[in-house]
C-alpha cells in the first residue's frame, strides 16, 4: 500500500466529501485539519 504525503495530499485537499479510486481502494478526504491512518 503505497502511502500519500501530507505535501501531495494537500494538492488533492478539497472542502468537501470525495472518494478518490486509488489501486482499488476508495480513499475518503474529509475537510479535516489533519488525516489520519486507518
């Protein structure tokens, strides 16, 4: 499972709720302040 950095992520960061299809796994971002690793 290849990990995102808080640098990338933020260039994916938007205010709402979107699932993002990466390596067949849905990824959620949230509008949170940090992201944290299930």
């Amino acid at each position: 499972e290849p990990t995102v950095p808080p640098t990338e992520m933020g260039e994916f960061f938007t205010p709402m709720m979107v699932d993002v299809l990466v390596g067949g796994a849905t990824i959620f971002v949230l509008p949170i302040e940090h992201f944290e690793k299930c």
